[in-house]
C-alpha cells in the first residue's frame, strides 16, 4: 500500500503534539439532542424509507458551520427504498482524502473503505468525508457537528437502519472515530480505530460504544499506548474485566487478537495488536503492507456484522448478561465466530438459492455468501455444506461457524441469524488462502437439501 507512509507519519506525529499540547475540545451535540438513546432505539425505519432518493453515488457538498464540506457517498447497486440498510462512515488519515478512501488508493477497489465496500456486497450505505486541511482538528466540533448534518442529510432521503451506524478510520481518521464514540455513543453501534490517539477530542467518554482497536507494536508516529489508552476507556465504559492482553514479539511478523471477557451484552471490547509499524494494512509474515492481502478488513467486518437489526441493548448492565467471547486471545484470526451455532436445526422446505462472490489476489481470497430462503416456511436454524477447490484453507470467517476449514465444509449458523423467515437472504462470508485455485464452490446444500446456485 502506498501512501508516501514516511511524510504522512511525520505530518501525523506533528499533528498529535500540536493537538495533545491544547488538551480536549469542545464538541457540539446538535444530532445526539434530537435522537432518542439507545435503550429505545428500535430499527426504525429512517424519513428516507419509502422515498424515490434524490442523492445519487458519487461526490457530494454540504454547508455546515458555515462552511462547505465535500463529501462521498456510495449507494449499494438495486438500491431498495423500503429496506433499512446498515451504514458505515470511513474517515481518512492525516493528509489522506476522501477521494483514497473511496477508490482504495494504489490497492484499488479491493481497499476502498478500509476493504469493508468489497465485503459487503451491496449490503451498505457507505460515506467517505472530506476533513479541513486534510485533517480531523475537530475545532469547536465542526467535525463532529459535519458528521451530524451528512447523517441527518442522508437520512432524509435514504433508509438507513438507525441501529446499524457505524464509524471507522486509520491514524487521525482513527482519532475521529474515537471522538464520535465519544460524543454520540447512541447514534454509532460500534467504531473500529486504527492507529489511534486522542487527537479530535472525546466530549463525554462516559458511556459504552462496542469498540475494536487495532494497533502495531512498535508504531513510530502513534505509539501504541495511546491506541492501549483509547481502548481501556471503553473497557471501562463497557464494564469489561480489565486485562492486559498478550501481543506478538518484534519480528515475529504476526497479529493477536484479544476479546475482552465480563462486558456487558451488546457491548464487546476487541484488541488486536500487531507485529509492524504505522499502518491501516499490515500482513502476517512480512514487513509490506497491503489492502488485497491484510487481514484487517475481514476482522472489522466481521465485528461490524456481528450485530443485528433491532432495539439497542441497554447503557445499563444486564442483570444476566450472556456469556463473553475468551479472553485467551490468538495468534492468528479465528475460522468460526465467537457466537455458538445453532445445534439442531430444523423447520423450513429446504429450498433455497446461494451466490458466492470471489475477490483473490495472489495467495489468498475473500468470498462472500448470499443465502436465500426461497421456501414457503421459515428455517429455524440451518447449516450450509460445500466443497472448497484443492488447496484452499479457511482462515477467517464471519457470521458463521466454519468446520473444517479445507476440503467438505460445514458453516453453520451462530446464534443471532438462525431464522430465515421465507424470502430472506441472510450473507456470510470467509478468508481464505489458495495454492493458485481461487475458484468458488458449484454445488451448496441447505440442511441436505441442494440449493440452486446464482
């Protein structure tokens, strides 16, 4: 991935001196005051739903605090107004522009979004804005008070699921994305900060945000206490046992990632921490950095999905929450989901139509699943078998528990998408390695029945 990596971390540590020395600022409130909390948030459907959109993808400017603020908007192709689609918001680096962010940069459109747009295979609403001077300074919350008017903006015009908002970015986007958990932990589910410090502010910091950090070990611009900083902020407002967790050694070129255990339901904290330097696209086993090929995307995604359409769970604890993911973290991703799958499926005609979506680059691949329940009665709980090519391995999977990870493979539903009421589509999807045979699967079975396949 290039990115000119040495000025912009020069840029971005100048950056982080100049905000750090001035302390916190101020930020506004102005959507936070007129949305209800998260304890009554339901999966409403926003004024948009139902509306023939004006917004169209692509390049957009709106006048906020007084100035005008350009950002990008991509729309999912066969838009449908009456569905509420999940919303993410991907703030770029110092220097960085939303116009990268959008087309991936020299990765291409394999990275654009941080590599969630590819993922999501037209299943969200995705915005890249355009910070001042390139940056997120967040004076007197202009930033925050933009972020505000771009929802409310799009809001009004497309179906968005209120419950499914989502915030993200690397470096000073990083730092954005902490101020936004911050400042509106009922507008945003969750936040994955890559690189982070507390560079915009954190007006509030007192209530839970589910929270992924991401961080490398020996970062020369951001150190990495101040991403282990940001992170027990929000272990703290999660009520999650505090902890210290394991990271990789210098020169081991691997990833640990760390879900903390005892946080309160709906509201997990997760810590990966990496063997490499200032960057968003670290990769197992070199010192290169690479969107096609990092790992990141498919973890962030996959704590993003994790989370469903409905009521917010409450700030308050539950008085019997569900059991948390291990804290004994891993060296390397999980192929199956924290979330325990569904042991006994039953219901439904078995009838069902699945498309598969490849993207693979050299020596490994992402593919995304579309499971369609095109019966007459719901499915209470489902398993899908296929056949990997010769040479693929599952490394990674999400919204589903994957066994084994080569060769017959069993994905079975965990425990939030285990109904497919008839007409449903419910995507899972995985990473995987390949030997030079990146193609997908041709025949997929719904609890033994054989599916059609798109």
């Amino acid at each position: 991935m290039k990115l000119r990596q040495r000025s912009i971390f020069t840029a971005v540590a100048a950056a982080a001196l100049l905000v750090l020395s001035t302390g916190r600022m101020a930020l506004s409130d102005s959507l936070g005051a007129t949305t209800p909390s998260s304890a009554s948030a339901a999966a409403a459907a926003t004024s948009g739903c139902g509306k023939t959109p004006a917004l169209r993808s692509g390049s957009q400017t709106i006048t906020t605090s007084g100035k005008s603020r350009s950002w990008i908007l991509r729309i999912p192709d066969n838009y449908d107004n009456s569905r509420p689609y999940r919303l993410i918001i991907a703030y770029h680096w110092l220097n960085g522009t939303a116009q990268i962010v959008d087309s991936g940069g020299s990765d291409g459109s394999v990275w654009a979004y941080y590599g969630l747009k590819q993922l999501s295979n037209n299943s969200t609403i995705f915005i890249a804005p355009q910070g001042i001077n390139n940056g997120w300074g967040n004076s007197n919350g202009e930033d925050l008070t933009f972020t505000d008017d771009v929802l409310r903006l799009v809001e009004n015009d497309l179906c968005v699921d209120t419950t499914q908002r989502f915030a993200m970015g690397w470096s000073y986007g990083g730092a954005m994305s902490f101020a936004v958990a911050c400042a509106r932990p009922t507008i945003f589910r969750a936040v994955a900060v890559y690189s982070g410090a507390q560079l915009s502010g954190c007006n509030g910091g007192t209530q839970p945000v589910a929270y992924m950090g991401i961080h490398g070990i020996h970062d020369s611009v951001l150190n990495i206490s101040n991403g282990r900083q940001l992170r027990d902020r929000f272990v703290s407002n999660n009520g999650c046992t505090p902890m210290s967790p394991r990271e990789p050694s210098q020169g081991s070129l691997t990833h640990i990632i760390t879900a903390y255990s005892g946080c309160r339901a709906g509201y997990p904290v997760v810590w990966a921490a990496f063997d490499g330097d200032h960057t968003p696209s670290p990769n197992d086993g070199s010192t290169s950095t690479s969107g096609a090929r990092t790992w990141t995307s498919a973890e962030v995604w996959k704590f993003f999905t994790q989370f469903q359409s409905g009521p917010s769970p409450s700030p308050s604890p539950s008085a019997s929450p569900s059991s948390s993911p291990s804290a004994s973290p891993s060296a390397s991703p999980s192929a199956s989901p924290s979330a325990s799958p569904s042991p006994s499926p039953s219901g439904g005609s078995g009838a069902c139509r699945v498309s598969a979506t490849v993207n693979a680059w050299n020596n490994g691949l992402t593919e995304q699943i579309a499971i369609t329940n095109t019966g007459s009665s719901t499915v209470n709980g489902w398993s899908l078998t296929f056949t990997l090519p010769s040479g693929q391995t599952i490394t990674n999977g999400w919204n589903a528990a994957y066994s084994p990870s080569s060769g017959q493979v069993t994905a079975r539903n965990v425990g939030y998408n285990g109904t497919m009421a008839p007409g449903s589509t419910t995507e899972i999807g995985f990473q995987a390695t390949h030997t030079g045979n990146a193609a997908k699967p041709t025949a997929f079975a719904l609890n033994g029945n054989p599916c059609t396949v798109a």
